[in-house]
C-alpha cells in the first residue's frame, strides 16, 4: 500500500478540485480573457499540484522511507542498498519537482 | 484581444490534454499507484501546465506590451506610466511562477 | 549600455551581500552547522540571487525591449524579426530561471 | 555530526567555486554585460547552489532521517513523534527550496 492510502479520499478530492480549475482555464481562454489573469491562475493551480505532490511525498518518506530504514536496520550490505535506492528515488522526485 | 487569440484552439488543445492527465492522476491515486510514480506524472502536468503559461506570456510581451512600447512611443510622462504598468504587471506575472 | 546602467551601484551591492551569504555557508559548512539550518540560509541565497535576476529582467524589458518595439514599430518585415529576437531571449531567460 | 561530514572538503570546493562565481557576475555588471548574458549566469549560479542544497538534502535522509526512523522503530509514541518532526523539518526545507 503506497503512504498516502489512508487519506486518498482527500487527495481525490484535492485533484478533482484541480480538474475543476484546468476546466475553468479553458473558459478563461474561450471568453479572451486577459493574459495576465490567465497566468495569474495558471499559478494557482501549478501551486495546488505541487502541494497535492508535496503531500504525496511527506507520506511517501513518513511510511515507505521509514519502512526501508526499519527493514534494513543492523542489516547486511545488501539491505542497506534497499534504503539506499528508496532515497535515491526521492531526490530524483524532489529533482523532478524543483525543474520543472 | 488578448495576445494568444490567434492561437486560441492550441490552447485549448493543450488545456484538454492537462485536464486528461488530471483525470489519469484521479485514476492513480484509485489504483492505490507507487507514491514516487504518482508524483512523476504530478511533475509532467506541472512542467505542461507552466507550458502554457510560458506561451502566453510569450504572446502577451510580443503583443499587448509592444503595443504599450509603441502607443507611448515619444509621449508624455502619463503614457510612459501606462507602458510601466504593462511591465509591472509581467514581472508580478513571472514572479508567481517562479515562487510556485 | 545595459538597462541596469542607472542602477549598477545598486546591484553592485546586492551582489557584495551574497557573496558574503556564501562565505557564511561555507563558515556553517566548516562548523558542521545542522543540515536543515544550511539549507535554510541556501534558500535565503538562492532567493537574493533570483531576486536581482528579477530586477535585471525588469529593467531589460523597460529599456532594451522597450527600444526594440519602438525602433521597429511601422517598420518592415526584417525590423520586426529584431523585436522577436528579443522577447525570445527575454524568455529563453525566463525559462532558465523557472527550471533551476 | 550533520549528514554531510564525510563529504565536507567536497562541499567547501562547490562553494568556494559558487563564491567565485558571485565575483564573476560582480565583475559582469562592472562590465556593463548585456542582461540576459547575466541572466543566463546567474540561472547557472542558482542552479549550483540547488545543487548544493539538493547533495546536502540527500545526506541528510540518508544519515539523519535513517537515525531517527531506526531509533524511533517499534518505541512507543513520543519516540515516534521524534521521526515525525524530521520528516516535517524536511519537508519545510523541500518547501522553501520549491518556492525560491
């Protein structure tokens, strides 16, 4: 189960209301709405998918991070390279986050 | 007319395309997907919507701010204020997608 | 000149305050200062320097954008290619910053 | 000890460049540069000192964050609290990072 199952009716939730906002982005753009404000709200819904992905991730290292540290505790090389593969795979995500 | 008229379907074009991979986020979540998978997809919708927003800025500064270069062209001071406000406006512009 | 011309004292300054911010990393480095405590002030850096990159856009638009849509306004089609040229740049640069 | 000890001389080399560099876009305005050209290397100079955060962020999980999910494992509730406040001292330090 990944970390976010115990709130996922939340982040529906969240993403639903995003899906709402690209849909409103479309009016705006079908009614010519000035480019700024346009932008303007392109920056609120890029900030509310960065905070649901925000999110993902505070559950990801709190459950799945947390999990490999435990299984690999006081273990052999081998282990550790587990834990080392999950942090590995949060860089290249906070990586991925911090271009776009 | 706002700057991006003339490419008003491409946009929404791109906009549907958004909403979509929204939709396919909702669907992942569902489908109780890998944490660091769901965020990759969170970092492909955020670089496409900053895509659009690049573009219209694009379109904005090569439209509506050269018309506001070229109407207080040799006027008085108010006109300039006026030009100075089109680029005020810009940088706010950029400054929220920088901050987002 | 550069459109930053009339304020180059200020900027100057700017730039003296984070190279000093960057000695002060490498002083927090040496002194083994906690790691959530560096990229604190990292951010703090990375905020300054974005903000003169910020200041510097905003006054190439004022200026050298400015004098591009005038100099080309009414003119002939190889006039106009010289003002695209420089929105593109203005969001190569845009780009570059948004994507660090 | 911070995560990044063991890495200590290579960090001190990245900023005493990352120093060096301030002092090359100090000289850039001393020169009357064109703006985007010191755009361009001021987004280079950000996109070190990122770099910078992003080195020490990984150590940091991979020392700190591991101490802490080990030490707290199968304790009881304050000692969990511990791991949590980590996970949320992170997750901050990811924040002002994104938002720079």
């Amino acid at each position: 189960m990944p970390g976010y199952t115990m709130n996922k009716d939340q982040y529906q939730a969240r993403l639903r209301r995003i899906e709402g906002q690209v849909r409103g982005l479309q009016r705006m753009v079908d009614e010519d709405t000035y480019c700024i404000d346009v932008l303007t709200q392109i920056a609120s819904v890029t900030k509310a998918l960065q905070g649901v992905g925000m999110g993902l991730l505070d559950e990801h290292i709190r459950h799945c991070v947390k999990d490999a540290a435990e299984a690999t505790s006081g273990r052999e090389e081998a282990a550790v390279d587990e834990f080392d593969a999950k942090v590995e795979e949060v860089m290249s995500a906070v990586s991925r986050m911090l271009r776009t």
